[in-house]
C-alpha cells in the first residue's frame, strides 16, 4: 500500500489550492522546495525580516471547492472531466482505502507523482501539458481533480492552475467521501 501521508509537495500544494479558493490572486509554490533553491545556488538570508502589517479580504471562489453532487453531474459530461490523482492500484480498485473500492465511472487517472521528475521538481511545462491533454485533461473542461482526501489532488489543481487552465476544482470529499457512500456509482479496473 502506499502512503497518503502528506509530503512537503502535497502540503505546499493544497496551501496554493487553499490560498486561491480563499480569493487570494498572488500565490507561488517553489518549485523543489528550499533543497532545489540551495542546489540551484539561489540566495538564502538568516537576516530579520520586518513585515507591513497588511488587510486582507477573503473572496471566496466556490468554482475552487467541487462537491459530490458536482462530481455526479460530471459523469457523461462532456463539457467536464473528473481528474483520479490516486495512484493506479486505488484508481483500478486493487488498493482499498474506502467501505467501497474503485473510481468514478468516467474519470481519468492521472498519479499526481507523474507531475515530478525524479525528485520533486516539477516536468517542464511542454512535458506536463501532453500528459494531461493526451488523457482527455484539456482546457476547455471544467477539471474536477480529487484523490483520496483532497491532499494529493492539490498537486494536480496547482500543476493544471500553472499550466493555465482556467476551470480547475479539488473536490476535497475525495474517495474518502465517495468510496464510503453506499449510493454513489463507482468503477472497478482501468
């Protein structure tokens, strides 16, 4: 079984995908974390920093927090696509973390670690926008995104927000949600 525990990548993620759903506009993750900024020779200070007390007003963007209801009515829906960021033994239902196993019929499985190269840096953008369009992920869509609790569906909603699609959501009810509910449809194999 492998792990969900959040990682620094998925934490920095859903803080990005939290930030922008609370109406923030001015949101940056970096990109490999403080170890690739040092390995790329990038300035590190120890000195104090003294910062302006600021107002901030939420404004807060529902299109960027998707529900049940939204993911049901996405099935069949050309217009929309359910994005599957689990890894491919949750996604085919070999991987149980739920009362019920499998995906949502319909949706794309796209392990949100195919976003990294060998470290936690991310593809370059050429590379990310074939793997997502050659599955369907394209940006005339509405993309609904969700893994198991919304953790690792961050890293796809803040890849596709980079990549500049302009409809992306995390369902953050994820399968933990879903995979628990007697009366949602589900999907079992590839």
């Amino acid at each position: 079984m492998e792990s969900t525990v959040a990682t620094p990548v998925t934490s920095s993620a859903w803080l990005f995908w939290t930030l922008e759903y609370v109406g923030a506009t001015n949101v940056a993750v970096l990109n490999g974390g403080l170890k690739q900024w040092q390995a790329e020779k990038g300035d590190i200070s120890t000195a104090p920093v003294t910062v302006e007390p600021g107002t901030f007003v939420s404004n807060v963007d529902p299109a960027r927090l998707l529900t049940a209801a939204q993911c049901r009515l996405a099935i069949g829906d050309p217009t929309r696509v359910v994005l599957d960021a689990r890894s491919p033994a949750e996604f085919r239902g070999e991987d149980v973390r739920a009362k019920y196993s499998g995906h949502i019929p319909g949706a794309v499985n796209i392990d949100w670690r195919e976003n990294f190269s060998p470290t936690t840096v991310l593809k370059d953008p050429a590379t990310l926008q074939t793997l997502y369009t050659s599955k369907g992920v394209t940006q005339d869509k509405e993309v609904i995104a969700h893994c198991q609790t919304g953790q690792r569906s961050a890293v796809s909603y803040w890849v596709l927000r980079l990549l500049g699609y302009p409809k992306v959501g995390n369902y953050v009810g994820s399968w933990m949600e879903w995979g628990n509910d007697p009366t949602t449809p589900k999907a079992q194999g590839s």
